[in-house]
C-alpha cells in the first residue's frame, strides 16, 4: 500500500485527537507500545471515501505519548463543557502531531470505527 513500510495488524486506537468520518489522527496501542498514527489522504492511496481508512504508525516516545495524553484529556475537557472558545482554539492551535517521527507501518481502520 505505501511505498516501503509494511502493513501491521493488531493495532488497536486508544486516543483520538482528530476525527473527521473516523479517526484523523491520535494515539494507538501496538505491540504493547503506544505510537502516534495519522491517516493518510484519500488522494494518496487512491481509495474512495467508503473504502477503510489508511493509517500510518509512527514511533514515538513515553514522553511524546504523555504529553499528547495530556492534551487529549484537555481538549475533551473543553469539548464537555461550554469552556472558552479562544482557550480551546489556541488548545487545538498548539496541539502536538507526531507525523514527522518515524513511520513504522501502516493499517487499516474500517469507515465502522466507533470511540
């Protein structure tokens, strides 16, 4: 599917931080470590919005992984309550990604994925 990186079964999403028709991106467990994953865009794979949702694992660090656990636990805060729109914009703004950290593998997240 992507150029290089295999494909990984057994990857379970634990945290999501963007969503959009599924998960966008967040956090997944794998092997007994967590990792950041990242979908990839439709135009890439060449898949069709109905098809499963490809997403790619990236390694991260203990630390990585709890400071976007951290900013998870802040944005559902914001999400629950009626909270300040400009404190959760700059929230969102300033949030950690980690797709520039190393890609592992890639896998597939059924269009039925529900948190």
């Amino acid at each position: 599917m992507l150029k290089g990186l295999p494909e990984v079964v057994g990857v379970q999403v634990v945290g999501v931080l963007d969503f959009y028709d599924g998960p966008l991106d967040g956090l997944a467990l794998y092997e007994g470590h967590e990792y950041w994953f990242a979908a990839v865009p439709e135009w890439i794979t060449g898949a069709q919005v109905s098809e499963p949702r490809v997403l790619v694992l990236h390694e991260i660090t203990a630390e990585q992984a709890a400071r976007v656990w951290g900013e998870h636990r802040q944005l559902t805060a914001f999400a629950q309550g009626e909270g300040d729109r400009e404190a959760w914009a700059r929230a969102w703004d300033s949030r950690t990604t980690c797709d520039d950290a190393p890609a592992v593998g890639w896998f597939y997240l059924p269009p039925t994925y529900v948190e």
